[in-house]
C-alpha cells in the first residue's frame, strides 16, 4: 500500500510539473515552442492527473471497509465433518492455496501471476492453523469464505469474487471443522492477501475490475448428494468452471481475468468415461494433454465417482 501511495504521489508531482511546462512553453516567443509545447506537455499534465485521480478512487475502493454479518457460529468439528471438508478442500481449495502435494493448503500462489494483465499480486493465505485463520473465529471464517471480509472488515479482492460463497452452510462448516483439524505447518504469506498494484487500482477506479458481490445473508442447502443434474449444478455453483468457460459455459469471453476455457457442450460427444478419464488423467479423447496450470484437472479429478458423474450429466442438459 506504501508503494502504492508513493506511486500516486510522484504521478501526481510529473502532472504538475507539466503543468508547469505548459505554462512556460506558452511564454516562450518561438511559435512551434509555444503551440506544440503547450499542447504537448498540457494534455500529459491532464492524462496523468486524471490517471491519478481514477488511481486515488481505486485506492479509496480496495481500502474501504466491507461490512457483512458475522454469523454466531461455533463448528462441532465432528470426524464425518473433518472428512467432507478435507474431500472439499482436496477438490477445490488445494488449486489455489497449495504449491505443492507436501504443503497442502499453505498458501503462497500468486494467482496474480494468471491474470492477463499485470494487476499486482494476490498471494493465497496459509489455511493451516499456523495462518492468520488460527486468530479468526469460525464465524469470522465463515464469512470470508461466503462474502470475502476478514475480521478487521478489510475487502478480500479474490475471495468476494470467487464462487466458493455458493457453497451450502452444511458444507462450509465441514470445511471450517477440516481447516482447524489440519497439523500446523508455517509459511508465512501476505497480510492482506491481495495487493493491487498501480495499474490494478487505476482499472477498479475506472470500474474496469469486479468489485465483489452483494453479501449473502440466506441460508444456503445443497440438494442431496448422488449423480443428478441437480447435484452436478451445484458443485458448479461453487467450483470455479465458469470463470474460465463462461457464464453459460459456452467459452470464456475476451477480457476475462482467468484464462480463456473452451465451449463445455465439447462433453455432449464424450462417454461418462471418457469425461472422467479427462478430469483423472488430464487427457481428453483425442490424446491432447490438458496444462494443470491452467486447467485444474488434478484437484476436480479427486471428486468421487458420483459427483463427476453429476457434472457430466448436468453438462449433458445444457440446452
């Protein structure tokens, strides 16, 4: 944030010190001096100053304090709770917040480093309970998962945009019992995670980034686990598919932040097994290799055999 801040106020000084050059180019008696300098060094004072303008709004927008309820919510830790949490977090947290399969969930990637553009970096936390989390109240957990605010109120840029907020409460809380059950293992990461850099403050001042979703303040229920549409459109409701294949999973679009994912209705021309082969092995039908980087098969492909079987046939129904 110091950076940052030093950052705005040199652009602001070169959009005065244009300033500065404007007026005495108009002064000068030589006519091309005086015109083209004027005009020159006028419109960089007035672009920079407006780029520090939109940079300060952003800076207000990414600083401002988040408000959404902390629910009164003490996690009963059961055994069964710690094992759907721990399959939750195999299947869907480990692809941002483990580098590596011997530092499952201690935080460290730069998923900044995915974005097409340079817009700082947005280092996933240490989930262990050598983290931050290990000062954090379940409630306080809860909400960060489900509407991206950390206890000191601070905006959690990745985590209010992220669709795991659609995950039921049953599944959250298991989640919660998993990540306080985990052993202790340090890696210290970036507190606050996200830091934007100048560019990434002058695009959310501009209105160009997301700026996180209404909090959720509804119970959420998943329907009942087995391999039915209805399941396979739930686990999507949470997984992050869509970010990278659309809204409607018919293909990302241009300007997307993740990276761009083909059409899904492709599966409609694959067997069951050739889909979940894909998500095992990382190779579709036609022998093409799948890049883990930019495709997490590895952590989707830990779901079960229901639940891939319910994706499948939920992106069978796709009209």
């Amino acid at each position: 944030m110091f950076t940052n801040i030093f950052f705005l106020l040199v652009m602001m000084a070169v959009s005065v010190l244009f300033g500065w050059l404007t007026r005495q180019s108009w002064k000068t008696k030589n006519a091309f001096l005086k015109w083209g300098g004027s005009i020159l060094s006028g419109l960089l004072s007035v672009l920079i100053g407006l780029l520090s303008i939109i940079a300060v709004v952003g800076l207000i927008k990414a600083n401002t304090p988040r408000t959404a309820p902390v629910p009164d919510l003490k996690v009963a830790g059961t055994l069964e709770q710690i094992e759907r949490g721990k399959h939750i977090a195999d299947s869907f947290c480990t692809s941002c917040h483990s580098l590596n399969k011997e530092l499952p969930l201690t935080g460290g990637v730069d998923l900044g480093k995915d974005f097409p553009i340079p817009l700082g970096a947005f280092v996933s936390s240490n989930l262990t309970p050598a983290g931050p989390l290990k000062d954090w109240s379940d409630g306080e957990i809860f909400r960060a998962l489900r509407n991206g605010v950390d206890p000191d109120g601070r905006w959690l840029f990745v985590m209010s945009n992220f669709r795991g907020r659609n995950m039921s409460d049953e599944d959250l809380q298991a989640l919660i019992a998993y990540l306080r059950s985990q052993p202790a293992v340090e890696n210290e990461t970036p507190n606050p995670p996200d830091q934007p850099n100048p560019l990434g403050l002058i695009m959310l001042g501009a209105g160009m980034l997301p700026t996180g979703q209404p909090p959720i303040t509804d119970v959420i229920v998943a329907p009942a686990k087995g391999p039915t549409v209805e399941y396979g459109k739930y686990i999507l409701s949470y997984q992050d598919c869509r970010d990278c294949h659309g809204e409607d999973l018919y293909g990302g679009v241009e300007g997307q932040l993740a990276p761009f994912g083909p059409n899904l209705k492709m599966v409609q021309n694959w067997t069951q097994e050739q889909f979940i082969t894909l998500l095992r092995t990382g190779v579709d039908p036609s022998g093409h290799e799948i890049d883990p980087e930019r495709m997490p098969w590895k952590s989707i492909g830990r779901l079960d055999d229901e639940e891939l079987t319910a994706i499948y046939l939920y992106l069978l129904d796709l009209p």
